[in-house]
C-alpha cells in the first residue's frame, strides 16, 4: 500500500542490523554536538572568576558558537551535495573534536573565544550531514523511529552528558568536561571511520555546474524556501522559552534552585523513554497526525506553564514533562517530514541552510524573549506569560504552513538538472 511522507498507511519495517548500527553512531554523533553546546552554560558559574570575565564576556563567548555555527552552514551549503556524505562527516567531526580539545587547554577568555568559534564552524555543520546521511539510508516510512532516536540525543545530553559535566568540573577543573568529551568523542569517531560505509548514491544524480548555482536553485525553491519558513518557526518556540524557564521557576513558581537539577533529570528520562515511541507513531498513524497531536498537547502545556502561579514540585515536574513531550511530539514528526522535502542530490545543501536557520532563529528568538520579559521590583519576572502567548500562536502558524507542506511533498520530486 502506498503512502505520502505525511500519512499512514505502511507497515512497519524492521532495521536491518547495519541500520541498527547506523542509527546509534548517528545518535552519538548528534549527542556530542549537543553535549558540546550545552556545555558552556552551566560551567559559567567556574569559567566567569577562574578566567575574570563577567557575564557580558561570558555570553559573547557562548553566542559565538550559535553564529559561527549558522555562518559555517551557510558556507558549506553549495558543496554539501559534491562529496561522499561519509568523508564530510568525518573532515567537519575531526575539526569539532579539536575545536573541543582547544575549549579544555584555553587559558583565557581570547583563547576560549577562538575556541568556541572554531568549534561552531565545524560542529554546526555535522547536524545536516547527519540528518542527510538519515534521510539516504532509512526509507521514508522508516523516518520516523529514525529521528526518534537520534532526538533522544538532546534528552540524554540533559540526563546524563551534563551532570557528570558539572561533577567532573567540581572534582577537577571547568578544563576537564571538555578534555574528556573531546576524547570520547575521538573514539567515536574511530568507530564511524571504521564501520560506516561510503554515504554516496547521491554522486550519481544530476549535479549543477557550481557550488554557488548549487546553492541558489536549492534556495530559491517554493517548496524549500516554505520548508525554511517553519523551520524558523519550529525552532523560535523553544528558544523563546527555555532561556528564562529556570528563573521563573525559582522567582515566581517557588521552586527551591536545588530541586532544579531533579526536574530535568526526570523530564530528560521521560524524554528518552517516549522519543523512540513518538517516532513510531510518527511510521505508523502518519507524522502529520502525530505533528498535529504534539501542537495540541504543547499549545496547552505552554499556556499552562507560563501562567504558573505557586505550585508544588511534582506538579512542575508533571506540567514540564508533558510540555516537553508535547514539543518532541513536533520535532521528531517534523524532521521526519522535512527528509522528504529535498530531491536526493540537494540533501546536503537543503540540511546545511536549514541548520543555520535554526542557529540564526534561535538566537534571535532569545533576543526577543530578552526584551518581553522584565524583572519585577521582588525579583520575579514580568510578561513570561505574553511569551506563552507568542509561542502558542507561532505554533499555530507552524502547523498550518505544514500542512500546506505536506501537500506539496506528496508531489514526486526530479532530481535537480545539471
């Protein structure tokens, strides 16, 4: 029985063992790349007095992976199609592990900078590749489970990538999360560089005469430039809301800044547990059905959790679980749902500018949440709740425009011409 990319319809296919294989390097992969971002913040509190910097040298440093990140994909687009996907991973995942090395020996904040820097040239690019490299080896009705997985990467990142952080920070130095990351992270790569095998099918397709042409026919697309438009959407919910959601918590929720730590360990186990099963419901009942029920359930939970008054702790731990849920509810279908917009030889480019959009969107979603919100005379923050409104209706534009996409994406897609 035929299917669309948006509807159900095809019985579940299981992974072959290479493919079980692929999906857990592409997790770890991922994982990393997230790891390394996520880093940064909650070692300020050591980095900010051993290097004497203050919060505004802190942030600058933290931002400059996001925009060199979103700058490097960019740059990359027009020849992210040209080579084996494989080779790519392995050039950008070798300069993010030294990026990495460079962060644990920088002994000031020059050094760190560059550090950063570096590091989001090459780590912002490895998510498309990673994505494209999905998309090449797991069939359409495949995808699902697929992005399930590797967006669990974010959930372990929060549960277990981030507290041994800040335990091998406390026991040692702020040198050490990165030292030892970029040596796990060098093993991995071993193993991929050993075990993948070549990512190039897409070499045989038609490919036009130059990097920058390859660039704009990717670009100027409709269907493209629509896809592009939620994915801006998509990512300004999030980072509208998690930049200031453990200060409302403690300043007007109530919550003890101790009790912190076990809300998210408990809403990034929750995570991990249902991403694989979100993404499954995404191949069986359509990833569109699955994309509209995780815009409900979080349009709900975000309304909810921005109007919060004094509650207990298992009350915010429920209400965040399930607004978290909810989000990956969108994202896991959506990713799936975006792998079938692209032509195979246009993957790379289309991944590559889709990734710095979300870099570039998410960090000016944080400028404008930064701007609503305002501390009260008490301490407490003021207008959390209009950013709820804001990200609750941006939702509802996201899905609409979806599901103009996925009308389009049920059309068969010609490889681009040379």
């Amino acid at each position: 029985m035929s299917s669309t990319p948006g509807t159900a319809g095809i019985a579940l296919q299981p992974f072959t063992p290479y493919q079980k294989l692929m999906v857990a390097m592409l997790a770890f992969l991922q994982f990393a790349v997230i790891l390394d971002f996520m880093l940064m913040a909650p070692l300020g509190a050591t980095i900010m007095p051993t290097l004497a910097i203050g919060p505004s040298e802190f942030g600058v440093a933290v931002s400059a992976y996001a925009f060199s990140a979103g700058i490097a994909g960019l740059l990359t687009a027009g020849f992210a199609d040209r080579f084996d996907r494989k080779k790519m991973l392995l050039f950008f995942y070798g300069g993010f592990v030294v990026g990495t090395l460079w962060c644990g020996l920088a002994q000031s904040f020059e050094s760190l900078l560059a550090a950063r820097i570096f590091t989001g040239l090459f780590g912002g690019v490895i998510g498309s590749v990673v994505l494209a490299i999905a998309t090449d080896l797991f069939a359409v009705h495949q995808r699902g489970r697929v992005m399930g997985f590797i967006q669990t990467a974010f959930a372990a990142s929060q549960v277990l990538g981030l507290p041994i952080g800040l335990y091998l920070s406390n026991r040692w130095s702020w040198h050490m999360p990165f030292l030892a990351m970029a040596a796990i992270g060098l093993a991995g790569g071993l193993i991929v560089a050993w075990f993948m095998r070549p990512v190039a099918d897409h070499l045989s397709l038609p490919q036009t005469h130059s990097a920058g042409l390859h660039l704009w026919t990717t670009v100027k697309k409709p269907r493209h430039l629509l896809a592009f438009a939620i994915t801006g959407l998509v990512t300004v919910g999030g980072f509208m809301l998690m930049p200031f959601s453990s200060a409302f918590l403690v300043s007007n929720v109530g919550i003890d800044l101790h009790s912190l730590p076990f809300i998210y360990l408990i809403t990034g186990l929750s995570t991990i547990v249902f991403g694989p099963l979100i993404g499954k419901a995404a191949d069986a009942i359509g990833k569109f059905r699955v994309f509209v029920l995780g815009t409900a359930v979080s349009f709900v939970m975000v309304l909810i959790y921005t109007n919060l008054g004094t509650v207990s702790l298992p009350m915010v731990i429920v209400i965040n679980t399930v607004m978290f849920v909810g989000i990956f509810s969108r994202i896991i279908p959506f990713q799936a749902l975006m792998a079938s917009v692209p032509a195979a030889n246009e993957r790379g480019s289309f991944n590559a500018v889709s990734s710095s959009l979300q870099q570039l969107s998410g960090g000016v979603a944080s400028v404008i949440a930064g701007h609503i919100v305002t501390l009260g005379a008490g301490g407490q923050l003021l207008r959390y709740d209009v950013v709820g409104y804001i990200v609750a209706g941006v939702s509802l534009v996201a899905l609409v425009m979806l599901w103009r996409l996925t009308r389009d994406i049920a059309t068969p897609i010609v490889p681009v011409a040379a």
